[in-house]
C-alpha cells in the first residue's frame, strides 16, 4: 500500500510539471489527481496553496513574471495591462505590487486573498485590441502589447499619473517597440488620440 501510495504521489507530481507546475483544484482532478492525493502534497509541503483553489510545486523554479503566470492560470481571460504590463515590457520603473488586469465590463469581479489583483473594466475594442500571448512558467498568459498600453496608460493617466504614461511613450519610442501608426490607432481606440497627440509630435520632430 505504501509503495503505491508513493507512485500516486510521484505521479502527481508528473502531471503539474507537465503542466508548468501551477494548477487549479478543478484542473487537477480533471486530470486524475484524487484529492486525497492533492492535499496529501500539500501537507506534506510538496505542494503550495498560492490563493484559493490553486496550487504549486514546491519545487517551481519562479521567474520575474511569477506572479503574472498565477493570475494567468487563476484568470484566463484577464489581460495583462497599465503599470504591470508596462512593467513586463520594461517600459517603466514602477514595480506594482498589484497585477494589473483588464476584464470585460460583465466578467464576475475575482476576489483573491493571496493573489493581489487590482481589476479594471475595459469592452469593445478597448479590450480587444492589441493583445498578445506569451508563455510564463509554461502558462499562456494574454498581455496587451507595448502600443496599446501606451494609450491605456493615457486613457487612464488620472490613476498612474501622466508622468507614467510619458516615460513609457517616451522609452518605447527610443527602444523602437511601436511605431507612430500603431500608437495613434490605439489612441483612438481608447479615445485619448487628441490627449496624446501633442506629445506624438514632439516624439516625431
């Protein structure tokens, strides 16, 4: 009984490595993980309870994005966006203690203990548009890209201040990250080309 209570275990484990060691109660026993099982590595701190429902090797090698990958698995459909995807395109000094995510306006606001989230609501295109994919610790995490947060960070300069947002179209403007075009039809879509605009030409002279 031992020996094939260890191979669950062992087993297990297998099963979150494959699957970037991060995973959600719900995904695990839909995997085949008994929940036995699943609280026994925890208890035996093989496993870590990052928030509610959602569970991590102990072993994880974590990267500088750690926490962008937990929201990832915890909210699929959030975007990544303002300060923490300005931070993940380093784009900014800012360090959010927050992650930043962009819902739709209906999505059920999440409520995480140990998860820091700090929820915004975007709709039409203004959520749409721009996004990227990017893997963080074998998660598929969706990011707005470096044009599109630009004209975010403008549309929403009253919370982050509007330094934040020049040092960002500033910098990814030198490191060539965008393009003019791209920056201005993203500023129309968040509606902030006219705000924007006097700075872009500074940037184009």
């Amino acid at each position: 009984m031992h020996d094939k209570r260890a191979n669950t275990l062992q087993q297990a484990q297998e099963i979150f490595r494959e699957h970037g060691g991060v995973l959600k109660a719900t995904q695990a026993f839909g995997l085949g993980i008994h929940p036995r099982t699943l609280y026994t590595l925890r208890d035996h701190g093989q496993l870590l309870q990052i928030s509610r429902g959602l569970y991590q090797l102990a072993e994880k090698e974590l990267t500088e994005h750690h926490n962008l990958a937990l929201a990832g698995k915890r909210l699929p459909s959030g975007i990544v966006c303002l300060l923490s995807a300005l931070r993940f395109h380093d784009l900014t000094t800012q360090a959010p203690f927050e992650i930043w995510l962009a819902i739709d306006r209906l999505t059920r606001k999440p409520t995480e203990a140990n998860l820091p989230l700090r929820i915004f609501r975007f709709s039409g295109q203004a959520l749409t548009a721009g996004v990227e994919e990017h893997e963080i610790e074998g998660v598929k995490v969706r990011v707005y890209n470096p044009a599109k947060t630009v004209a975010d960070c403008f549309k929403y300069r009253n919370k982050i201040g509007l330094d934040v947002a020049l040092e960002a179209l500033r910098e990814g403007w030198r490191e060539r990250r965008y393009t003019m075009d791209e920056v201005w039809r993203y500023g129309k879509i968040c509606r902030v080309a006219n705000v924007m605009r006097p700075y872009l030409e500074t940037l184009a002279s």
